[in-house]
C-alpha cells in the first residue's frame, strides 16, 4: 500500500495504526497544502481521508477487536475517533483529558478489551499535544489517562518511537521520549509480576494480563468449553467461557462447546437450548458443537480395553462402605477379580440387569496415594433414566473424571482449562489419559469466580426454583446470565468485569458493587432520563399563577445525548411531587422545579396527624436555580400519566460466604422483593422490553413489563449503581 499525503498535515492515526498492524506502508508526502490524504491500493483503487483509511487498516488488520469484535465495539470505536480531534483544540483539551480520564478509570481500553484504532486515534491526539501533555502526563491530574497511554506507548515502544521521531518531533518537545518513559510506580500500582504463567499489570484496580500457555504453538492451540446441561449459564461459568475465548484469540486458535452430557437425572434440552443462548448472549465465538454422549460407544470401548489389559475392575461394594475405604486406603475385595469375571460383570451393568446395577465400574490405580483422587476412581455406573437426548439406549454412563480426559484427547483439545478447584484431581486426570494411551493434553488452571451472598451452585439454586423462591431459572435475583441481564446488567459491563480478574489461580470472593458501578459507567451516558412520582401519600403542589390551560414543551430525555430522543412535557398549575420532598418544604421557602424554574412555597396543608396534604406556591422563574436548596422532579397532574410497579431485589441469602458444611436453607434471605407503586411521565408508555432507564433522582430502571393495557402497570426492574446498600444481615 502507498500512503499520499500533504507535508504539513501527516494522517498519524493512519500510520501509526498501519505501523501497529505490522503493514508494509509507503508514506509520501507528495500532495499540495489542504489535500486530504490518499491511500492507493492495487487495482487503481483508492481511499481518501484520515479516519476512512484508519477504519480501512482496522479491519484488515490481523490484531484481535482493532475495529472492534463485533457492531457494538465497531460503533463505539467509531464515536472515539470522531471525538478524538477535541484534543487539537487547545480551549477543550484538559476538559477533554479529565473526560476520558474518568472513563478509563473502570476500563483498560476504550472500546472492547484490547488495543483499536480508537486508542491509536487519541494517543496521538495526546502526544501530537506536545509540552501541553508533557507537563499533565508528569502531574498526578489524570491517573488513569496516563496510565492508558505509558501502557501503549510501552507496549508499541519501537513502532510509536519511530513514528515520533518523524513525525511528532517536528512539532514540538513530545519525541520519542516520550513514547519510552516507563509508567511510574506508585502504591496503588504493581506491575510485570508473573502468576500461573501469566504476565500481569495491575494499576488503580484495573488488571490486564497476557497469557503464556504451556508448550502452545499460534494457530494450532484448540480449547473446549464444556457446561453439564444441568441449569442456565451463571455468572461463574462466564468466567470460564470468556477465558477460553480470550485464550483463543491471543493464540489464533478455536473453541468448541461441548455438553458434558453424562447425568440424564439432572440434564434436558431445555438447559441445552438456554445455555446455547446464553453463551450466543456472551458473544462466544465457537467453531463446533459436540456433546460428550456423541462419544458414549467409543468411551464404553475404552472401558472394555481397560478392563482387558487390567487397568480397571468391576466393583459391588455399597457406595458408603467404597467410600469409607477410598478414605482409609483400603483396595475393594473386588479388585483382584479375574479379567473375565469383570468382563461377565460389565456386560450385566450393560444390560442393566439386577446384577448389574449394584455395580460400578472403577479405574485400578493407587489406593495408597496420598492423593484421594487416585484411589480407584469411579469410571462407570447404572443409569435406567432415559437420556434427554438418546432416549433409554443406554443403562450405563461414565463419570466426568473418566470421560473428560477421553473426549479432550479425541477432539483434539490441546489445553483443557479448569478452575483450581480441580487442582487435586489434575493427576488423576493425567494418569486416566496415560492408562488410555492419549497424548498429554495440558491442563490450564484459573480460580472460580465466588460472589458475596451469592450461591453457584446448579443444585442449590434448583432448589430455589423448586420451591417457589424465585421464578425462574432467569429470575432478577439468580446469578444467572439471563437473570442479571434481566435485571439490567449490560453484558459488556459482565465481560469487562471477568476479564478483569484475568487467569490468577488466587480465590477471591467478589463484590457486586464493582460490577454494578461497571454498568453504570456503560448505561449512564446513553439511558433515557424520565420522572416518576412515589404514589403513597403523593402530595398536589398548587401554583395560583400558573398556567390555566396546560401546555407542553419537547425536551431531550438526555441532555448530553442526542440519541435518547425528545420526549414532550405537561406544564400546569396542579403538580404531583413525592411526599419525602413536601416533607421536607419550610413555608416560604424557594425551591426549583426541574426543567422548568423557581417557585416559591406560600402554605403548607396538613391534616390532623401532621401528614402533609397539599402545597400551595407561586412560580419565581427568575429565581436562582443554583441558590435553592431542593431541586424537585414533579408530573403534571392528568390523565395522561401512566402507572408503574418499582421493584427492588435483595440478595437470596444473608450471609456474604458460607462455609463448606454450611446449610444454605438456614440463611435464606425472607424478604427479596418489594414493589412500590408509583406514577409515570406519559411518554413512559413508549416503553419496550429490556430498555434501561434513569428515574430522576431515583435511580436506574429496566423495563420487564411494557404498557399492555392502562388498567396494568409498567413493571420497572431496579438496576444497582454500585453505591446502594443490601438490607440482608
């Protein structure tokens, strides 16, 4: 590719991306003063302006997510680079610098979760600044602002440093030094320290990290993620699903889904279908679908091998006394049965017969190891519960200790990701596939994701469903993906949130404020603003000079966001205000009322048990909005307002982290929902399904039931900012 360009105006955003990408760019700044910047490409073709050849690089380039993974970061990335230019201007530039300042302080990168074209866009901004940046980038004004940027600049040292020796020199002191100081340490900050393979960077609370996975060759690394159709997709198995694509990504490999289907009591289709689209929710870029019972004939002839060559044997001991003495090293009395007696008894389990299925299948390894997973695992046992899938085919299945290990190696798998509450079981894992014959495929271990008050366990979280403590499996209160989507949750403030965490072995129990206070950065600049009045004991605020004849203005729903669109406004001499605020007027006090003005309280009405009735004031529009001290949301009153349900959840359980022989019954939270009915502005009624609002001065809503009729309410979920507190004790 040729790049034409005039001297005097450089498209840095171009080269500097075209130098990230690696591409083989000719740069000429052949063109007259004024010419906007030529990209020629074979065929004769050819693109002009700045930012179209930067999208151009973008999307051609090799570097995962440069123009974003999918049209939302696209989208995103395309507001950046139109905004980037703030910086050129030298009245805007601080105000911009502390704005994406505060953005960066709950992201590493400004769109998607790797370096685009729209970090390349505003870290030239910042460094075509010159001694202006130099002198913020020394100070401790903008942390996160420059963190981000000594980041990239370390990071794209040598293509950056070249770049700025060109190009940035001649405009000013910011040359390649300042594209090589290394970002300051400070307390809040550690950085190039190395933790199960992985190069991590942690600054400011912010964590990135770069992973180093054993004996991994680019293009050739193949992952699984593998959930048991037992339940929805919850928050913890996104952790292991979004891993497994980021592993994918960095090493040019692929991930499959595959369902561990090996339990026909607990598993159905339904889960099948609901964990697809949960996984289609998280942006899960898989190349296939397997499930393990697709290899059930394969797995039972390995079973059969190992019986014959004497690595695994039929076992009749009741389950409690096996147990017992897996736990105390003692081998079963069946373990020196013959090969053909185990043979006679496999085929009885096969059959499902009564002979067999007081039997299982056990793998004859050590049961002197100090490691209890390898004391004679379980490999096989009866089943006569027909298969969500196959039907009744089969009366035996194998345990996920002994299929897991088979199916990895058949599909190809070259490293098995497991959370590190596995770890006991990585050597019976190894030693199953030694005693199979497979090649050795590499287990890759990161800690569970554990939130307070929060239960993840499929079987615990059934027992909810089942006795009628929640919906469903996609209820608000559930850790479920669907069910924290439900509640508000962007799924792009989910997957911040986890990669975050990166693949550290260290266990940590979460809080749900971070990641609440994540999504508010995410919904706050776009969501709708509307008002809503508190219906209990609503109190009528009278204006005697206000207007007789109601009359409505258009005004944005988000006044710093044009893409929330208008909404029109009733103004009239009868207003509702919430009881809390006519609570707290004084007589003749002057308050604002939003979007509108001042008004001053004349009489205050109350009835015999001192409870507020009624307000009477006069407006005072050329009043001193900033002077007051309450500024009220109000609605005029009529028949055009629509009415709300508010509902607020708490947490299921009251208790921030149970211990191991805890039951979970004795902290069962009483009270998790309460609903507050309330009355809505009239354009409310537009209200679809899944938007996500801002009630002012009451906080974030999502809508889970639209206007269906005027006798229903709306249902108006409430969506935690990350500031509010749980009542649970």
């Amino acid at each position: 590719m040729e790049l034409l360009f005039a001297a005097d105006s450089p498209p840095l955003h171009a080269i500097a991306a075209a130098k990230i990408s690696g591409f083989s760019l000719n740069s000429k700044p052949s063109l007259p003063s004024g010419s906007p910047p030529t990209l020629l490409l074979e065929a004769g073709k050819r693109l002009y302006g700045t930012n179209v050849i930067l999208r151009y690089i973008g999307r051609i380039s090799s570097l995962p997510g440069f123009y974003g993974r999918d049209a939302y970061q696209a989208s995103q990335i395309d507001e950046w680079l139109d905004y980037a230019p703030i910086f050129a201007s030298g009245s805007e530039f601080e105000g911009a610098c502390s704005f994406v300042d505060e953005y960066l302080l709950l992201n590493t990168f400004l769109a998607g979760y790797s370096l685009s074209i729209a970090d390349v866009a505003v870290w030239i901004g910042l460094a075509g600044a010159g001694l202006r940046w130099e002198s913020l980038r020394k100070s401790k004004k903008y942390q996160n602002l420059v963190r981000w940027f000594n980041s990239i600049s370390t990071e794209y040292d040598a293509q950056l440093s070249e770049l700025a020796s060109t190009f940035l020199g001649k405009r000013g002191p910011a040359k390649v030094a300042a594209s090589k100081l290394k970002e300051p340490q400070t307390s809040n900050s550690r950085s190039n320290t190395v933790e199960n393979g992985v190069h991590t960077t942690e600054t400011a609370g912010t964590r990135t990290f770069e992973v180093d996975l054993p004996d991994a060759e680019v293009g050739k690394v193949k992952l699984r993620f593998a959930p048991e159709p037992s339940g929805y997709l919850h928050i913890g198995h996104s952790k292991a699903a979004l891993l497994n694509q980021y592993f994918a990504e960095r090493y040019k490999g692929q991930v499959i889904i595959r369902f561990d289907d090996t339990n026909p009591d607990k598993e159905s289709s339904e889960f099948v279908d609901n964990l697809l689209k949960d996984i289609e929710t998280l942006g899960i870029k898989f190349s296939a679908i397997t499930y393990t019972s697709d290899h059930f004939p394969q797995i039972m002839e390995m079973a059969e091998k190992l019986i014959r060559e004497g690595k695994a044997y039929v076992d009749d001991t009741p389950r409690e006394k096996m147990q017992q003495e897996r736990m105390d090293g003692i081998e079963s009395r069946c373990r020196i049965n013959s090969v053909e007696e185990n043979l006679n008894l496999w085929k009885e389990m096969i059959a499902g017969s009564e002979r067999g299925l007081v039997c299982c299948l056990r793998g004859k390894l050590d049961m002197q190891d100090p490691n209890k997973s390898l004391r004679d695992p379980v490999y096989y046992r009866c089943n006569l519960t027909p298969h969500h899938r196959i039907g009744a085919k089969y009366k035996v299945y194998p345990t996920y200790d002994f299929c897991c290990p088979f199916v990895d190696a058949v599909e190809g798998i070259t490293h098995a990701l497991r959370s590190s509450e596995y770890h006991d079981r990585n050597d019976q894992y190894y030693r199953i596939q030694t005693d199979m014959g497979f090649r050795k495929v590499h287990i890759y271990e990161f800690s569970r994701l554990n939130m307070v008050y929060t239960l993840l366990s499929k079987r615990k979280l059934l027992w909810f469903v089942q006795n009628g403590k929640v919906e469903s499996w996609d209820d608000p209160r559930f850790p479920t993906v669907q069910g924290i989507v439900r509640r508000g949750l962007k799924i792009e403030a989910l997957i911040q949130f986890i990669l975050e965490q990166g693949a550290s072995k260290n266990l940590n129990l979460m809080e749900w404020d971070k990641l609440w206070a994540i999504n508010k950065k995410i919904i706050d600049p776009v969501c709708p603003r509307h008002t809503a009045v508190i219906e209990e004991r609503r109190v009528l605020l009278i204006l005697t000079d206000g207007p007789n004849d109601p009359f409505v203005r258009i005004l944005p729903k988000h006044k710093k966001y044009e893409g929330a669109g208008e909404k029109g406004v009733t103004y009239s001499n009868r207003l509702w205000i919430d009881y809390a605020d006519a609570e707290s007027i004084s007589v003749n006090e002057e308050v604002t009322l939003k979007d509108w003005g001042n008004a001053i309280v004349k009489e205050i009405k109350k009835d015999e048990n001192g409870v507020v009735t009624q307000l009477v004031g006069v407006l005072h529009l050329e009043g001193n909005v900033k002077k007051t001290k309450l500024k009220l949301t109000w609605l005029s009153d009529g028949n055009e307002l629509v009415r709300l349900t508010l509902v607020d959840f708490d947490y299921l359980i009251t208790k921030k982290k149970l211990e191991e022989d805890e039951d979970f019954t004795d902290v069962v939270n009483p009270c998790t929902r309460t609903e507050t009915s309330a009355l809505g502005e009239s354009d409310m009624r537009n209200l679809k399904r899944g938007d996500v609002i801002q009630l002012e001065r009451k906080g974030y809503y999502r809508c889970d039931v639209p206007l269906i009729r005027p006798s229903k309410p709306i249902v108006l979920f409430a969506i935690p900012d990350g500031k509010q507190q749980t009542v649970a004790k």
